[in-house]
C-alpha cells in the first residue's frame, strides 16, 4: 500500500501553504501574501511519530465564477481531496468565519472523507475564544494552531494520524524514477503530463506561467515506476517580475537537481531559444540524463526532410548535447506520447549503468594505443588504470602520473571513447583523474 496522503485545504491566505512548509521542513510551497499564490497541488513527504504520509498542498477555494484560474484552482483542490484519506481543512481564527469557509465545508461534507478543522493564526492564549464560531461548520471539534509560530502542531498530528486508514505502509520511493519536464513557459510541458497521466492533473491555459511550482505526479507503466515533475516555465531575467516567480525559477531549478532525467520539451514552431540552453545547459552540468522533445509537431508542415532538418538545427544550438535522443510528439493529439516513458526508461538506464573493471580497462589501452595523449612541455600523461565509482552519472576515476598533463582534447577523446563502446547514449558522464605513482 502506498503511505496516506493529507490534502490541505482551504480558502485563500489561511496559511496553508506555510503549514505544508512547517510540516515538510523545508521550504518546498512557495509562501507570498497575495492569495492564490498556490496553483497546483504540491505534493511532499512529512513524518509523525513514525508515521510517514504525503501532504499536498492546494489552491485555495473561491466561489465558483468566470474567471479560467480560480474555476480550474478550485477543480485541484477537488480533485486533491478525492485523493486524499484524509483532508485538513484550515481556517483563519483572526478573520473568523466566512462564507467562502462555509461554502469549502459543504464541499467535503460531500466528498464524505475524513476531515480534521484546523484554525490556524492563533497566536495567543486569547485568541482561543475565536475557535468556537467553527463549531458551526459542522464537520467536527476545531483545533487551533499557528503554523507560523509552530504552535499546537502536535495536537493536530495526532488527530490526523488518528484518521489513518489502519493498512496504510509506507512505499519505497526509491523505485521510482524522477522525471522533470523542463522548458520555456507555455510549450505544453503540463499537456504532455496530463497526456501521460490521462487525467487533468495540472492547471493548463494558454495563459504563460500557470504552473508556478515544480509538481510532482506518480505513474506505474510496464517501463516502470515514474515521478513526473512538472516545472514553471523559465523566462529571461529581465522578463521576470514577480517575486512569486522568481521563486518558480529557483524550484525549477532544484527540480532539475533531484530528477534523474530530465525531459527538455521545445516548441517546435518556436525552436530552440537561449533560454532553452540555459536550462538544458544546467542538467548537462549536473550530468543528468537528458532527452529532447520536440512538441507540437502536428503543426509544422512537414516533408521527409522536415525532421531532419530540425535535428541538426537543435543539434547546432544545443552543440554540447550530442548524447541527448530526440522524440518529436504532439501532447494535444497524443502523437508518440506513448513513447515518453520508454526513452525515459532507455535514458535512466544507462543513467545507472555499471561497466566491469576489467571490460573499461581493456577499451581504455585499446584507446591509448589507437590515440597517444600528447606531450605537455616535455612530459606525457600515462594511465596507468581506470575504474568506475558511481553510478547517476556513471563516474570514472583515471589514476594518472600527473593530471596537470591531461588536455582537454584528450579528456573529450576518451569520454567519447566510453560513449563508442558502452553506449551511454541519453546520460551525462563524469570523467575523474588522480595522480598516482608508477
């Protein structure tokens, strides 16, 4: 079974999101004072005496009207409670009770999960009075906190664990593989997901920016066990403005630095932008396994040259990813979505591939003897062995009579070598040289 989940739930600036950060201890929702800055759900893991579980994080519910984001927000926070064994719905004790509280209320009265009232923004001993004006809400004993101040938080974790269901285990999350979906804003990084999911898990408008935080959605498929995350669009500096999105780009980036692949998706009318390089550019750093897909591919005129060209176009641009394989996809029609996960699986493979010491040795003297290191003064370097050390990005470590000696010609020569004979296709490696003597 997998570990329970815990929506938190609300009305706009309640505090639900600094509640998701104290819980998570660390700082994984965005918090901003400006309501609705929570879009998505936002998943994390928490612990409680012994007791794992994931909390999502959701939007908050407004009554219902023609605006695209509060009318698609509020379908999250729907969709975050089916999820959920159980809910905490969070009100605020300073502005007491609303219409909008009421209005939140009979939407879990109907969805008929476990529910835990929290009033959140009780500061002081005092404000405890405020509490009981929930008691009208009429779905069970309110519990007062303040998530800021990290006050009465015990007391609602035991009343939410209490509400576990009683085969609840926890799942090794280490099977899964953490895939990020990356890419400039509105090139259809939340359609693929969705697409993948088949469901509407995320937020998607023609609206640039919607997904403000990196979001993460747990799939099963005969490739295996995969965490997508779905990240915010990065823009140029200059053209980001809010702070809630300069906070975006930095949980995108941390995203990139947890995934175990990245997914680069470019706008095939668009092409390759220099944004697109930046944020490809930092996997390659991080050695990342890294895949290229080309979306919207349905609306290009095309002809049996078409692909082609548009290869060796990205392929100029993004010089430095010769490994990366293409896939060019429609997430609108479904064109070779279903082939998504299975690169992705190739990708992760040789991601975590393992090369025996003996095989790498002897591909490595084959290697020195077709192409000698050059001189360097009057020196030359030797290798005298090589062997590998880890693995997400395979590493090898070259022990070397000085690696002052190495040029970078030569270190670009034998990283192409392992390419050549162990296919590495899809994952950065991380070539490493010691000194060590005859």
């Amino acid at each position: 079974m997998a570990k329970p989940i815990v929506a938190i739930v609300g009305r706009p600036n309640v505090g639900k999101s600094t509640l998701f950060n104290k819980l998570a201890g660390k700082r994984i929702a965005i918090v901003e004072d400006t309501p609705g800055v929570t879009r998505d759900r936002i998943y994390a893991e928490a612990e409680w005496l012994n007791n794992k579980f994931t909390i999502i994080d959701t939007g908050g519910i407004e009554p219902e009207n023609d605006d695209i984001i509060i009318s698609q927000m509020r379908r999250q926070a729907q969709i975050a409670i089916e999820m959920a064994d159980v809910t905490m719905f969070i009100v605020d004790g300073k502005h007491g009770l609303t219409d909008a509280d009421n209005e939140v209320a009979q939407m879990l009265r109907k969805s008929k999960k476990s529910v835990v009232l929290v009033v959140n923004k009780v500061d002081r001993n005092s404000d405890e009075d405020n509490i009981y004006e929930f008691y009208n809400l009429g779905i069970g004993d309110p519990i007062a906190i303040s998530s800021s101040q990290g006050l009465g938080l015990g007391d609602m974790l035991d009343k939410v664990v209490e509400k576990f269901p009683n085969d609840a285990s926890e799942e090794d999350e280490n099977e899964y593989i953490r895939v990020a979906v990356v890419g400039r804003p509105n090139v259809g990084k939340s359609s693929l997901v969705n697409k993948i999911l088949g469901e509407e898990k995320h937020i998607v408008s023609d609206i640039p920016g919607t997904t403000r935080d990196a979001v993460d959605s747990y799939i099963e498929t005969e490739y295996g066990k995969f965490t997508l995350i779905d990240t915010a669009g990065l823009r140029r500096k200059s053209k980001i403005k809010e702070q809630i999105e300069r906070y975006s780009a930095v949980r995108t980036l941390a995203a990139i630095e947890n995934a175990d692949v990245c997914l680069l998706m470019v706008d095939a009318n668009e092409g390759v932008a220099e944004q697109d390089e930046k944020i490809i550019g930092y996997a390659h750093e991080l050695n990342k396994a890294i895949m290229i897909i080309v979306n919207k591919w349905d609306v290009i005129e095309k002809d049996d040259k078409t692909m082609n060209k548009f290869k060796t176009e990205i392929g100029y641009k993004l010089s430095f990813l010769k490994y990366a394989p293409f896939l060019f996809i429609s997430a609108k029609t479904g064109q070779r979505v279903n082939k998504v996960l299975k690169m992705a699986r190739s990708c992760y493979d040789n991601y975590t591939k393992r090369i025996k010491t003996g095989v790498l040795n002897e591909v490595i003297s084959k290697a020195v003897m077709m192409k000698e290191p050059p001189i360097v003064g009057t020196s030359r370097l030797k290798i005298y062995y090589v062997t590998q050390v880890a693995i997400k990005a395979p590493t090898f470590v070259f022990f070397v009579n000085n690696p002052a000696l190495l040029h970078f010609s030569y270190e670009r020569y034998l990283k192409n070598q392992l390419r050549q004979n162990f296919d590495f296709d899809g994952t950065g490696i991380k070539l490493l040289f010691r000194e060590r003597k005859e």
